[in-house]
C-alpha cells in the first residue's frame, strides 16, 4: 500500500473528503519525521514507535575496486512494531499458511 491508497483507505472507513485525510497523513508523517530528527521517540500503543538509532563506524567493501571503504557512524531512523502489530501480523502469516499447506493423509 502506497500513500495514495493509504488516503484512499482512510477516506472510505472515515467518510470524510480525500483532501483532509491527505492533509492528516502529511502531518502526521511530518510529526513523526522531526520528532524522531530531534533524538524523540514516537509512541503509538498498540501499533509500535519509532526512534533513532544508532549505526557504528565499520569496514565496508568497494567491489568495483575489491578494496575496503571506512563506513562512518550514522543514525537511522527505525521502527518497533508493539505487540499487538506483532501477533496481528503473525495471526495473518499463518492462516495464510494453513490455507496454502497440503493436508497429509
């Protein structure tokens, strides 16, 4: 699902016009954006929060040239699904699973 199915969705479960539900994701996503820009963690119960991480300096690879790159320490933004995200998802994988799965006999 892409941004513009996002709003769709939204659209239809809320009944409200399009251009508003658009206008709330943008700025939720910019919310979320400059908070976790500033070092602050997102929280949503029952969904997950982001954060920034932390990423080490390290030893990369040029495979052009086949010769080591220094790969500086960074930070990146990162998501943690809450537990009920989790077990929705898990719950999904294995319907799936026990519906594509042969039965033995």
């Amino acid at each position: 699902m892409n941004k513009s199915e996002l709003v769709d969705h939204i659209a239809a479960k809320t009944s409200l016009a399009r251009s508003d539900v658009a206008k709330v994701v943008d700025a939720f996503t910019t919310a979320v954006a400059q908070s976790v820009a500033r070092g602050e963690k997102v929280v949503l119960s029952g969904f997950g929060t982001f954060h920034r991480k932390a990423r080490a300096r390290r030893i990369g690879r040029n495979i052009g040239a086949d010769e080591p790159v220094a790969v500086p320490a960074t930070t990146v933004p990162a998501f943690r699904p809450g537990k009920p995200f989790r077990q929705q998802v898990a719950r999904r994988r294995r319907a799936r699973a026990a519906v594509t799965k042969p039965r033995r006999k």
